[in-house]
C-alpha cells in the first residue's frame, strides 16, 4: 500500500512528495530534502484505514 503526499519543507519551505509505504506500519526516518538537501524528521502513523505523516527540522 503506497501513498503519495504532498509536503513543505520546514527549512526552505519548497513543496515535494514522499512515497509513504503505509503496508510497514509506523515509521520514524529521515530523508533530505530533495531542494536545499537539509534533513527531515518523518513520522508515519497508522491505524488500520487512517494514517498520518508529521514532519520536523531534525534540530527541533
């Protein structure tokens, strides 16, 4: 089960996706951003049909 999401950057606030694989449960990682190359904090949520994806500065 892949989901497409639209984010901001919190650093540069440049807009890009990330392809979430919703089928492994929660996740905590991070990925650099794909314009200024700063790193994100991703945290995924699931709960059965509902998820949801929170984003952080790494320095937060």
């Amino acid at each position: 089960m892949l989901e497409v999401e639209r984010y901001h950057c919190p650093y540069c606030g440049e807009p890009a996706e990330a392809v979430l694989d919703l089928s492994a449960g929660d996740q905590c990682y991070i990925e650099d951003c794909p314009v200024c190359c700063r790193p994100i904090v991703f945290e995924l949520r699931t709960d059965g049909v509902a998820w949801t994806l929170e984003l952080r500065r790494e320095d937060d």
